[in-house]
C-alpha cells in the first residue's frame, strides 16, 4: 500500500457551503468534513457505531479522524463518500495528514 498514491485530497468540482455541511446532522443525512473535505457517511457502519459518527455530523471532524490509526479500507470508503469541498478551503489543504497509512510489507 503505497500511501503517496494514495490521497484524499484530490481534486473536486463540487463546493460545499457551510451552511449545506451545518445541515446534515442525522441519522437520515450525516456529513462530516475531514481535512476540508466532505463526506457523505449516512449510513456507514463504523466499526465503533454511528453514534461516533453522529457526534460530529456537521463539523469538523479532522482531529477527531487522524487521533485514530485507520485501516486502508477506512480510506477506501472515504474517498467512496466524497461530496465536495467545503468553501473557502484550498485544494490542497493539509495533504500530508491526509495520507493513508502504510501498510507494512
């Protein structure tokens, strides 16, 4: 798993309001923003239950994502629920804490 292959701040069309983000806040729509990016996670199982996810449906949830070691999976279905990014966000905003984690060979 080669993680500078690997990153999830690419390039999107879409820009996200705050007020768009500040909107999805349920079980029925969960957003979250992760990087300056957002991401559509209604309906994900997460492993430690959605309630996990629902605490920060809205928000900024990048510090609360890179405290946690993620699988490459994990990374997988990020870039799967990829909505846009939010406005005001340069494209490139941290690409360095947004790379998966290496997998050891």
């Amino acid at each position: 798993f080669n993680q500078d292959s690997f990153r999830l701040d690419e390039h999107v069309d879409r820009i996200v309001s705050h007020k768009e983000l500040a909107s999805h806040v349920g079980k029925e729509s969960c957003w979250l923003l992760i990087d300056g990016l957002v991401y559509d996670v209604t309906g994900f199982h997460h492993p430690g239950g959605f309630n996990r996810l629902l605490e920060l449906a809205g928000k900024d949830a990048t510090k609360a994502f890179t405290n946690i070691r993620h699988s490459p999976a994990a990374f997988v279905h990020l870039k799967r629920m990829l909505v846009g990014r939010l406005e005001g966000e340069s494209e490139h905003p941290h690409a360095s804490v947004m790379a998966a984690p290496v997998e050891s060979q």
